[in-house]
C-alpha cells in the first residue's frame, strides 16, 4: 500500500471522488427519484447505479495503492558504487571516471542499470519520473490514478476503466429515461428542500451531469482503445514511442490475444478478471538479485 505525494495526481483523485459523490447525488435525488416514484424501479436504479460507483471505487483504489511493479533498488551494488565513484552514468557523453555497469554479467541479458535511481532492471522496465524508480513493464504514469500503470496494476486500471464506462453509460440512460418520463406533479418530484419548484434545479443538474458522464465516457472509451491495442499488440505506450522515435517497424509476435490478455489479468476464470477483489499477484516471473555486488575494474 503507498500514496504518491504529488500534488497533480492528489489533485485529480479528489476531483474523481468529488464526482462520484455529485453524481451519485445529483442522479439519485434529481432523476431517479422524481421519475420512478411509484413501485420499486427507484431503490433498483439506485442500487445498480450505487454498486457500480462501489466497483469504479475499489478498482480505482486498487490501482492507486497497488505495488504497479517497483523494481526493487539494489542496496549492496549502490553502497559499492557510492564508495567507488560518487557520480556514475551510463551516458556515453561521460567522463573516464564513470563506472559502465554490465549487468548481463550477474543478473542476466537484456537487463540493464537505470541511471537515474541505479536499480538493475529487467527487461521491459523503465524510470518513471514522477514515482522516482523503475517500473516493470511500465505504461504510463497515470495523474488520475496517482500511480504508474505497470505490470501488476494494469489489470485494475483496465477495470477502473470498464467500470467508469459503464457507470457513465448508465447515468446518461437515466438522464435521458427521466426526460421521456418528466413530470412536474410526482410525489418527490421537482421539488427543493423547502417545497419551491426544482424544474430548474433538474435542468440545470441534467447538464453538468451530461458534461460529466460524456467527457468521462469518451475519455475512458479513448485510453481503453489504447490499453487494448497496446496489450494486443504486446507494446506498452513507452516502447511504443521509443520504436517510433527509432523508426524501426513492430515486433511480430505470434502470441494468441486470449494468452496476451493472461499475461495482465492473470490465469484465473475470464469472470474473475472483473472482479477488482482477486489478489493482486498471479504467476510472473521473480526477479533474482545477485547476492554479492560485481567487482569493478577501474
Ligand atoms: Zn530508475
Ligand atoms: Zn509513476
């Protein structure tokens, strides 16, 4: 469990949760109620709609604490170097007094030393600048979540995602449900606190919400698009921009869809891939560490 300080990512948490709230409000005591008064579609709307909210929230809260797949920093090899050298890079532009760490030699192939929080990494890992450590198989640093989206997190964010979606498309249903059905007369109707007339008041919740329920839809429905794409084509947003930025063309790779969407949501039932409640931890591949530092020739 962790919670990044910064003041971006805290910032647009709360405006998720305060639009929850307003939403749950606003839809609940201005268009369910005053359209399904008589029988018992009222309480139903408002359970669906408040079991849904539930699932926006935990799987957002999973996303936001959960471990998005820190690489652990390396403490024996970065007291070593420290004593070395008090600076090191692996910028080829350094100077003779720079340490180039080779750590095929001790943890494998295609890892490699971050020069910004010195961890070794493997591969597919990358520095997130906001997290300050490496992340494996990081796809971006997502404000609204206030975390990475990485490899053990990315299951969650794609539910938060889902449940978002939904949760906007219900709500534009009942807006529109409770305009066919208007009516100025009902029992708990278009009425304020104090009894004045709440026509108004509905017109002009009905817009913010729309508002809210339209950019949220079509901003979900965009990075789903893009989370889909990037699994399908088992690419993450990063590698991505760095194979463009190399003009070299896409990997292909003959793994099947359903395989490249285990490797995220993990190995269980397709049904328990909705569930925000399954343990975070699925079978992936553990990272071994040396247990003695590398020598270094200077
Ligand atoms: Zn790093
Ligand atoms: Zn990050």
């Amino acid at each position: 469990m962790q919670l990044r300080k910064d003041p971006c990512g805290i910032f647009c948490v709360i405006l998720i949760y305060a639009s929850l709230v307003y939403a749950d409000y606003a839809l609940s005591r201005w268009m369910i109620l005053p359209t399904f008064s008589d029988g018992l579609w009222a309480p139903v709307h408002i359970i669906i709609f408040n079991i849904i909210l539930f699932l926006v929230v935990v799987s957002h809260s999973r996303t936001m604490l959960a471990d998005p797949g820190i690489v652990p920093l390396n403490k024996s090899s970065e007291e070593k170097l420290r004593r070395s050298v008090p600076e090191y890079s692996d910028d080829e532009s350094g100077s003779d007094n720079e340490i180039f760490l080779r750590p095929e030699e001790y943890v494998g192939e295609d890892w490699s030393v971050c020069t910004r929080c010195e961890s070794f990494r493997p591969p597919r890992a990358h520095h997130c600048r906001v997290c300050r450590r490496c992340i494996r198989r990081m796809d971006h640093h997502c404000p609204w979540v206030n975390n990475c989206v990485g490899e053990l997190n990315q299951k969650y964010f794609l539910q938060f995602l889902i449940y978002v979606g939904l949760c906007s498309g219900y709500a534009i249903f009942v807006i529109i449900h409770s305009w066919i059905n208007h009516s100025d007369h009902g029992e708990t109707g278009l009425k304020g606190p104090r009894g004045q007339s709440g026509h108004h008041i509905k017109v002009v919740h009905t817009i913010v919400l729309s508002m809210e329920a339209l950019l949220f839809g079509m901003f979900v429905l965009a990075v789903s698009c893009d989370q889909l794409s990037a699994i399908f084509n088992d690419e993450t947003a990063i590698e991505s921009v760095q194979r463009r930025n190399r003009r070299s063309p896409r990997r292909s790779k003959r793994v099947s869809k359903i395989s490249l969407l285990r490797g995220i949501c993990g190995n269980g039932s397709i049904w328990t891939w909705l569930l925000p409640c399954t343990p975070s931890t699925f079978e992936r591949e553990v990272i071994h560490f040396p247990s003695a530092p590398p020598h270094y020739d200077v």
